[in-house]
C-alpha cells in the first residue's frame, strides 16, 4: 500500500491530510460516515445521540478487543462538514471530515488537527488503513491488513515531520 497522507504545519500546530475519492454523490459518502450501521463496516458502530455538543460511544472495530470511547460532536454541516473530538486510551484525536462532490465524485478529506507531531508514525498508517477499510466497505471488496500498512508506511509520516522541523 502506498501511503498519500500529508503533514502541514498550521498556526496552530498540524493537519495529518488524507483524501479518498468516491463515485457516489455527496449525500451516500456521507451516510457511509455518519450512519451507524454503515459505519461498523469500516470503522465501528456507535450509539448515542448524534448531535453537535454531545457525545456517543464508537466501538473501534478494528482495534484489538474492540473497545468502546467517546467521541463529541463538535460540529455537523450535512453533507459536508463533520468535527469530532475521540478520546480514548491513547489520549484526545481532533478530526474533521470534508467532503466536496463535483462531476458525480466526492472527495472525503479527513483531516486529523495536532499539536506536535508526537506519534504521527502511528496515527498515520492507521488513518491510511481505516480510510482504506472505508473504500472495501464500499465497493464490497475484503478489507485490508494492517500489517500492509504499519510498520511500513511509518517513514512516510516520520520523514514528513523531519522535514518540517517537528
């Protein structure tokens, strides 16, 4: 697999880019990232009471043991704009999911806001891996290994951030 995440300094610290493109329209790509159901297929179900300003339970699926944490809805702009904040053992992910259609494709950009680039070698593969899980759950193909991305696709984000000076 060949990893396409991005490492850009903001003012504020970092953006960890990714970017998939679908043939679908904007409404169906953002069902497939918000829907429960349809979200167990790639990342993990969640209950709760999906709102800005509350928080559910995502299940990780795809993790080890396939533990539950709590992710706040910090904005929701339907079909366009969803930002979230997850917590769990490894600390607080803030993440935001940009989708923009044109010419009957939407562009899903997930964008993970950091303060250092501490771990990006980790967090990197892994994005790689569940928005890769995303395109399988979608074109019904098998999904990936994680042992196709991690640890090989570490020095793309590690060299990333040396080159930033981080």
């Amino acid at each position: 697999m060949t990893p396409t995440g991005r490492l850009l300094r903001t003012t504020g610290g970092y953006d960890l880019v990714f970017s998939r493109t679908f043939r679908a329209p904007a409404d169906d790509v953002w069902a497939s990232v918000t829907e429960s159901d349809r979200t167990a297929r790639w990342f993990g179900p969640w209950q709760g009471d999906a709102a800005p300003g509350r928080t559910i339970k995502v299940q990780m699926a795809a993790e080890e043991g396939t533990p539950w944490c709590d992710m706040r809805v910090e904005a929701c702009e339907p079909p366009h704009r969803l930002a979230v904040s997850m917590t769990d053992e490894a600390g607080t992910w803030h993440l935001e999911l940009l989708l923009t259609a044109r010419d009957g494709t939407t562009e899903l950009r997930l964008v993970q806001h950091l303060d250092s680039t501490d771990g990006v070698g980790e967090s990197g593969p892994g994005w790689e891996y569940y928005l890769d899980r995303l395109v399988a759950a979608r074109t019904g193909t098998p999904p990936p290994d994680f042992a196709d991305y991690y640890p090989a696709q570490r020095a793309h984000f590690t060299d990333q951030a040396a080159a930033l000076g981080s």
